[in-house]
C-alpha cells in the first residue's frame, strides 16, 4: 500500500490478533512509528495491550502501559479495559486493581471489564472486592453484569452474596434473558441449592437446550444423578434436542450411578446426532465407561478421538490408575508428553497413583520433588497422598510417617488413613495402633479409623482390644455403616446387603453361594474368621463371612449373565480379606472376569489373581 494510515495498520494488527500471532502483534506496532512515523492511538494501544497478555509479554506491557500514561490516552474506555484484561491474564493482579482505583468515575462497562479479568484468571477475592464497590459505586447494571457476578458468586460458593444479587435483578426490573437465568441456575446448583435452581428454572415460560442443560448440570453438581437424568427424558418430551454440553451432563450423571447399560444406551443416542466427535463428549464417555468398570470401552473411545485436550489425558490416565493398570497410565502418560501437551495437577495425580500401583518409590519421588516442578505445578495434598501410599505398599512405613510429618499442606484423616491401612497388610500391629492413635486425635469419630484398627487386633488375635475398639464404638455412637453392592442386570440394578434375603431369588443366590464356595475350597480357600468375633462358633463365623453383599451380588450375576460377559458389581465399603480371597478364586473356577469397585478402587479379578496385587 502507497498510503497507509493508522486505520490501516490497527486492521493489520486485528488480523494478526484474531488468528492468534501476537508476536506480530507487537511487532506490526514499532514498526507503524519507525516506517511510517505513525502515533499510536487508543485503538492501537488496546490491540497492543491484548497482544501482551496472550504471548505474557509482562516487560512490554508495562512499557506500553507508560506510553499511554505520557501520552494521555489512559482516560479511553478502550485503553482501560485492555489494561485492566492484560494485567490480570498476566497474573499481575496488583496492577489491574491499580489502574482500576486510578480511573475517576466508574461506570458499567469499566465494571464489566475488571470483573470478567479477574474471574477468568481467577483472583476471586479480588472480585469480591469490585462487587463490594460496585454495589454502592455503580446504580446501572446490564445483562453482563448479572452473568460476570453470578458467576463469580458460584466459583466462591457465595450463597448469601448470590441470593442479595438475585434479589436486585428482580426489583431493578433488568431483563433476565437466557444467559442471565442460566447463570442464576448455576449459581444456586454450584452453592448446593439445587432446590432453588429448580424454583427458577420451573418459573421460566421459555426454556431452551441451554437452560435445560445449566439445571441438568445443577442436579449432577449435588449428587442427583437421577433427578438429572429424569430431567433428559422431560426435556426430550419438550421437543428439546441435546446438544454436546447436555450429552457430556448426562454421561458424567450416569458414571455417578455406575449405570452402564444407561451409558451405553447414551452412546447410541451421541452417534445417531452427530456429537461423537466432540471432545467434551469424548472426554464425559471415557469418564463414564471408566467409572462404570468398563476401562477397555474407555480406551476404545480414547483411541478414536481424533482431537484431543488435557483433559482427555488426564481421564484416561487416571481411569487406569483407578483401575489398577499402573503401566497402561505410564504408557498414555509418555504419549501425552510425546504430543507436547503440558500435563497439570491432575495429570500427576494419576501419574503418582500410577506409581503406587507399580511400586516406583525412586520414580514417584522424582515425578513429585523434580518433574511436576519443571511444569509449574505445585504439589498439592492429593499427590502427597499418594506418595504415601506409594512408599506404603513398599513396606517404608516409617518413612511414609516422616513424610506425612515434612508436609507443607494440612493433612486430612485420608492420608493418615492410608497408612493405618498398610500396617493392617504389611500385619504391623505395633505401627498400626501408634497411627491409629494420631488419627484419633486428629477426628475422633472417624468410624473408618476404628474398623481398621480393630481388624488389626483381630489379625494379630487380641480379642481383648477388639472388645475394646467396639465398646469404644458403642460408648460414642459411633456406628459401622452396612456394607451394600449392587449389579446391573438388564438395565435393572439389584441391592444386596450381607445376609440379605430381601431380594425374589434370595434362595437360589444362597444356593449359588454355597456351590462356588464347595468349589474353591479345595483349591485353598480357607474362610478368614479373624475380623468376626471370637466369641461367636466356627460355623457361625462361616456363615457370616459367606453371605457377605459383594458375594450375594457377584453369585446373582454368574446365574443372570451370558458366560462370556464380565461380571461388574459395586460396593459402598472397602471389600473384606475373605471376599477378596474368594473372588480370586471365584474367578478362576468359573474362567470370567469379575470387576469390584469397593470404596478404595477396581479390583480386576482374573484366573484367580488381581489388579490390585492383594494390596488395597
């Protein structure tokens, strides 16, 4: 071009934005002063100041930011707000509240600006704090303002804050379109008011994918998975098509409910509309079929996504580790880092999971105190915890207590828990009553930590100290929850507790009990009596341990299933020595696969051995 103009190099930097090459951005601007002795404006300073946050340019942003100040084109609306965005995309919160409290006047969109910066990169105080001063600063807010607050009131759980912004909108009369009531859903569902999402979705005449969604969303994010999925079937009876966010709502509720026929019913609904391919959709399905027990779906799911995020990663890598699969998560772990893509918290949280499985002490110390570090991620306490649990299944017990003591981060009982739990498999009675003792401290209602230690005496036969723990237990109301597994057959789940004789074929299942633990026997099973009380006759004992809910689960799906199929059965509680003894060998005498996901992981039982390596 002969004659160019400002008009015209800002359009060149626009093009250069859009399509992501900032760099040039910033290069296109010297250039406009050295070629064509061109002074920026307040357009070409916002491009700038854009360019700067999404290459984190921090010097030249600061630069650039003096400029303005030199040149008197701070006052522009366009110039504030790409300022206050780069400061907070670039992490330097101090200097978007700066330019923030220096503007004299604020009005709605300065308001919108500032907001909307600091809850995307996450400075939540921070955003608090605007709200506190808009609320008395700023009388005119618009449909944005609602979506940018009610949004922040949800990252921070801000029930009360939220309800007072809610309250507002209604008197003020503004209009609560789409977005602004999808926002309020939200708000009440991620503060736990599922209830009141429902009030507000319930008083909308109009309702479209998005809000059908925002309330399905709200119902997962409390645990009602089947209030969700009920929603599905009403919002279908609407003449209301799913989209991929709504798909991905209704995965993520059925792997809640380890409901897989459910799920597969579902995938056949995600190909005949088009949203295979979606990687959230990808990502919800590998989720669900993982948690569901089926981890060869998941990876045949993950194997076909053409597109791929960190998130898909991460789910899969974790979904293995789940399942017991140490090296299949190492294996997708060293194709993650092959692609280039970045791993995070989550990723390593899989990873040392995956660590624990394969006992790799020296590698999961590397991956915790060098390698996440090279990434910038912090460890965090799920990663400590698995730590410990790495050096426990190593037999290192004192070294995981002096671990757990060098922490930087506050502990919960979980990983004290952890602990307790390898001395009662590594049979170290003395250990196991002094960290029994430190978690009794730290929660003295803890039910988990008195079933653990009294199993411990149990092993070790100090049936004084049983009676103790369980008149302890009395003394403080402090009861065991029951132990409940279920099984899918047919797209009907069937409950079963220990001893139960609930369930229309209670005589046949028992039956069936019975002939597979004939069988075993002789293979070597002997009952382990040693949790039961001793008070009570061998035969007794017997009886107790054998009709025990993830065995009454496991005999009703070898009489229902085809021979071929995997069993899959799911319990409440971490599964017993003896069911686990007797699951292996169960496995082995009817050659099926039978999976159990008790409250600690997946325990994969085939030809008499699992996943777990006997350490759970």
């Amino acid at each position: 071009m002969p004659d160019r103009n400002l008009v015209s190099w800002c359009s060149l930097m626009t093009g250069y934005l859009q399509i992501g090459f900032s760099l040039e951005v910033l290069n296109l601007f010297k250039n406009m002063a050295l070629v064509d002795n061109l002074r920026p404006n307040e357009y070409s300073f916002a491009l700038v100041f854009s360019a700067c946050s999404e290459c984190g340019k921090v010097l030249e942003g600061r630069q650039c930011h003096g400029y303005v100040l030199k040149s008197g084109l701070d006052f522009h609306q366009y110039v504030k707000n790409a300022l206050i965005n780069m400061y907070s995309k670039l992490s330097d919160v101090e200097g978007a509240m700066r330019v923030f409290s220096l503007v004299p006047g604020y009005d709605v969109l300065l308001y919108n600006s500032t907001l909307n910066g600091l809850l995307e990169n996450g400075f939540l105080n921070e955003g608090v704090e605007v709200l506190e001063r808009m609320i008395g600063e700023c009388l005119e807010w618009d449909s944005v303002t609602y979506v940018t607050l009610f949004g922040l009131c949800a990252c921070i759980k801000g029930l009360k804050l939220g309800t007072q912004v809610h309250c507002r909108g209604l008197k003020s009369g503004v209009q609560l379109d789409v977005f602004v009531n999808s926002a309020i859903i939200n708000m009440y569902g991620k503060c736990g008011e599922a209830f009141n999402a429902r009030k507000v979705f319930d008083w909308l005449q109009v309702r479209n994918v998005v809000l059908w969604t925002t309330i399905m969303d709200a119902y997962f994010q409390n645990g009602c998975f089947e209030e969700a999925l009920n929603l599905f079937s009403e919002m279908k009876l609407d003449d209301i098509s799913p989209n991929e966010f709504t798909f991905a709502v209704m995965l993520n509720s059925t792997a809640g409910l380890s409901a897989l026929r459910h799920g597969h019913v579902l995938y056949g609904e995600i190909e005949k509309s088009g949203f295979k391919d979606h990687v959230i959709v990808g990502n919800a399905l590998i989720n669900m079929y993982a948690k569901c027990g089926n981890i060869e779906a998941a990876s045949k799911v993950f194997s076909e996504m053409m597109y791929r995020d960190s998130i898909t990663w991460n789910v899969m890598i974790c979904g293995y580790s789940h399942h017991g699969l140490g090296k299949e998560a190492m294996a997708v772990f060293q194709d993650m880092l092959a692609v280039g893509e970045c791993p995070n918290y989550v990723t390593f949280v899989g990873v040392l999971s995956a660590c624990s499985h394969l006992a790799l002490v020296k590698e999961g110390l590397y991956y915790l105190n060098q390698f996440m570090r090279q990434f910038g991620v912090e460890p965090g306490l799920e990663h400590y915890t698995c730590v410990v649990g790495l050096l426990s299944k190593a037999g290192l017990l004192d070294e995981a207590e002096k671990f757990l003591r060098s922490i930087p981060v506050k502990l919960d009982v979980i990983a004290w828990r952890t602990l307790l739990s390898a001395c009662h498999v590594h049979r170290n009675y003395v250990f196991g009553r002094h960290i029994a003792g430190l978690l009794l401290e730290m929660d003295p209602n803890d039910v988990g930590t008195y079933t653990l230690l009294s199993n411990i005496y149990a092993k070790a036969k100090r049936w004084d100290e049983v009676v103790k723990i369980r008149k302890l237990m009395r003394d403080r109301n402090i009861k065991k929850e029951p132990g409940v597994s279920w099984i899918e057959i047919r797209n009907v789940t069937h409950v079963f507790v220990s001893e139960d004789c609930k369930h229309p074929e209670s005589s046949q299942i028992y039956e069936k009990v019975k002939e597979l633990l004939a069988k075993i026997k002789p293979l070597g099973y002997v009952p382990d009596v040693a949790a039961v009380l001793h008070d009570v006759e061998e035969e007794q004992k017997e009886d107790y341990l054998s009709y025990h809910s993830e065995k009454l689960a496991i005999a009703y799906g070898l009489m229902q299933t085809p021979l071929e199929a995997p069993i899959r059965v799911f319990k409440n509680l971490r599964m017993c020595d003896d069911c686990h003894s007797a699951v292996k060998l169960i496995s082995k005498i009817t050659n099926r696969m039978i999976i159990v996901r008790d409250a600690n992981r997946f325990h994969r039982f085939q030809n008499g051995c699992c996943s777990c390596a006997d350490y759970w």
